[in-house]
C-alpha cells in the first residue's frame, strides 16, 4: 500500500512539474512593423505568453509597452512569433495607453475575427466609438461616435462620414474577403465571392487635371446578369485623421473637362503656328554703309532691307495647318480612349466582363476610400 502510495505521489508531482513547466511563459519581441525579433533591440513592444506542447498559446497573454507599462492583455488564438499581424486574439481583449488609461475593449470569435461590440475610448474614460461585429462584418451600415457634448452620432462604415452625407441601408460585402495582388508595385484589390469578382486598382493621373483614377474590372461569373451603375461610387479622403467626402467624377462630367482643355490648347497651338507661318515668309538683310556729315566726317550707318518670299510662306502654312491637323487627331484619338475605357452604365451578361474608369478629383490625403455598387452589393476599397 505504501509503495502504491509512493508511486501516486511521484505521478502526481511529475504532472504538477510538467503543468508548470507548460505554463512557463515566453517573451516575445515585435517592432514597429509588428515583424518578431531575436533581442529587445529595435522592439516597440513585447510579449509574455505560455505555448502548450503543440505550440498553440494558453491562459492570458500579455502585450507591454517597453518601459514595462500595459499595452494589450486578452486571449489567443493564434500567436506567430515572427509576424504579429498574423496572429489572431479571442474573447475579449483590452489596450492600454501609455499613460495606462483604456483604449479599446474588443471581442473577438474563435477564429480571431470581431464578433460583439468593439468599443474605443478617449480622455477620461469616455466612450469615443462603438462598433457592432458578426464574425468580421459590420452588423449594421454604421457605427457610432460621441462627440465631445457625449452626443452620440451614427457614422457610414463605407465613407466614415455622418450617415446624412451617406448611402444607408446597403449590404456590405465582409472587408475580410478582401484580398490583395500587386502589379509593377500597384496593390490591387479584389473580392471574389461566389462567382462574381471585383477588383479596383487605384492611381494618380495627371491628364487633363489632376485626379485619382479607379480602374474596375467586374467579371461576373453566375449565370444572371445585372444592371451596373457607376453614379452610385462613391469616394471619401481621409487627412490627418479628418474624413470628407470625394468628388467622384461621372462620364459626361468629366468628358466635358477634357473638351473644354483640348479646345483650349487647340485654339493657343492655332495662333502659334499661324503667327509662325505669318512670318516665315518674310526676311531681312543687315548692310553697313558709310556716310558723310556736313562737316566732312565721315561716319558708318547701318541699313536694314526686307524681303518676302511667298513659297517660303506657302510652305510654312501647309506645315502650320497639318501641325494643327495631327493635333486634332491626337485629341480626338485620345478622347476615342476616354469615352471607350470610362465606366458608363452597362448590363454585366452572365459570363462576361466589364473594365473600365473613373476619376475622383485629387486632394491632398493619407487615405483614399472607393465604395463600388455591383449587384446590390458595396464593395469597399482603399489606399
């Protein structure tokens, strides 16, 4: 009996030394791209968190600004020790500021995605926004901010502007089925969901103004088609933390900008060219000569003869006016381009594809919002 007593005791002291061991937590840094590193050299923040023997993360972990003072504590459900932008919490989470106020109670599903209220304070401990989650998807069109008198006021999750300056009651497609490639440096955005795709690559141009272009590809997939109106993109430009709304430009709007600044550059490169054909004709000679004044002086003139030569002239207005014929060509080819590749409304057959652009009116910002209707969906994007 002692000796089963002994051997039960031994046991039992073995598992409570591996449960401890299990239990001893890891220190982990991450700088400020949140990319892990050897040493606390370079670390905006670390990390204390305890792996069970598959590596995956038990009990509480805990985030620490460097000076040791609280930065996020909370469940997880994945921890990547080399890139913490792919690790993933559960339940709820709690960040801290610096100063060691809260910042954010989130919560969170099994599989690391928002799920429940997202709630953001400021000073004082008051609520600044608060949010509404169902497995990464908005469960409403907007989410709520306090102003400063604590007066609520509901904003758009697609153009984070106050919900009158926006389209409300609109299905949005989950931002988490966003996807992202690249092309010669160029994010390009996409979703693909259930046979149909859409995706935005957006850009600078500076032709005929200077403007952010969104180009869209649309491939539809299923076997319906469907009407697509781009008078329903809208745009918004974040500055500085401050949102308004974008200036997105329609077909017609747009195509009279370009008319406008052809005939202009036209009209200016007409007269160039005729006051230059004008004057080819003619030319002048400089000859020195040699006078005498009344006194008996005797002092060097200089005289001046012109001549007009009407071959040279005819010549230079034939070249004048094919200058200003190619121009026009190259106007009107350029204008062809436009009016083929601007988005206008069209009906997407089943099986088909429809690319095209639009121009949002460049301002200076940090963030560049585009929300695409396409099926009774929004699709949001951004740069």
């Amino acid at each position: 009996m002692k000796t089963l007593l002994k051997k039960l005791f031994f046991l039992t002291l073995l598992m409570s030394v591996a449960q401890l061991y299990a239990q001893d937590k890891t220190t982990l840094f991450y700088d400020q791209n949140g990319k892990g590193l050897d040493t606390k050299k370079n670390a905006v923040f670390y990390r204390t968190v305890a792996f069970d023997e598959k590596n995956n993360p038990t009990g509480v972990v805990e985030d620490f600004y460097m000076n040791g003072k609280p930065l996020a504590k909370g469940e997880a459900a994945i921890i990547d020790k080399f890139d913490n932008n792919k690790s993933r919490w559960k339940g709820k989470v709690q960040t801290f500021t610096e100063k060691g106020d809260l910042q954010a109670e989130n919560n969170y599903d099994e599989s690391g995605l928002l799920n429940g209220p997202q709630v953001t304070y400021g000073k004082n401990g008051l609520k600044y926004e608060e949010f509404e989650y169902a497995h990464g998807n908005p469960t409403k069109d907007y989410y709520i901010t306090y102003e400063k008198n604590a007066l609520p006021l509901r904003y758009s999750y697609l153009t984070h502007l106050p919900m009158k300056l926006a389209t409300s009651d609109k299905v949005i497609v989950p931002f988490t089925d966003k996807k992202i490639i690249y092309q010669d440096g160029i994010p390009i955005q996409f979703y693909f969901i259930d046979g149909l795709s859409v995706a935005v690559k957006i850009s600078t141009k500076q032709l005929y103004g200077n403007y952010y272009e969104a180009f869209v590809t649309i491939e539809n997939g299923t076997n319906d088609e469907f009407d697509f109106d781009p008078s329903y993109i809208t745009a918004s430009l974040e500055k500085d933390g401050k949102v308004f709304e974008g200036e997105v430009l329609l077909y017609d709007d747009y195509i009279k900008k370009v008319k406008r600044r052809q005939n202009w550059t036209t009209a200016f490169s007409a007269f160039a060219e005729a006051a230059a054909a004008t004057s080819a004709g003619y030319s002048s000679t400089k000859v020195n000569a040699y006078a005498q004044t009344s006194s008996g002086r005797s002092v060097s003139v200089q005289a001046k003869s012109s001549s007009y030569d009407g071959a040279a002239a005819y010549s230079a207005a034939q070249n004048a006016s094919n200058n200003i014929t190619q121009l026009v060509n190259q106007q009107y080819d350029i204008k062809k381009n436009i009016s083929d590749g601007y988005l206008k409304r069209n009906t997407v057959f089943a099986n088909s594809r429809l690319i095209g652009f639009v121009n949002i009116k460049l301002e200076a910002a940090d963030h560049i919002l585009i929300n695409v209707p396409v099926n009774g969906k929004v699709y949001h994007f951004e740069l």
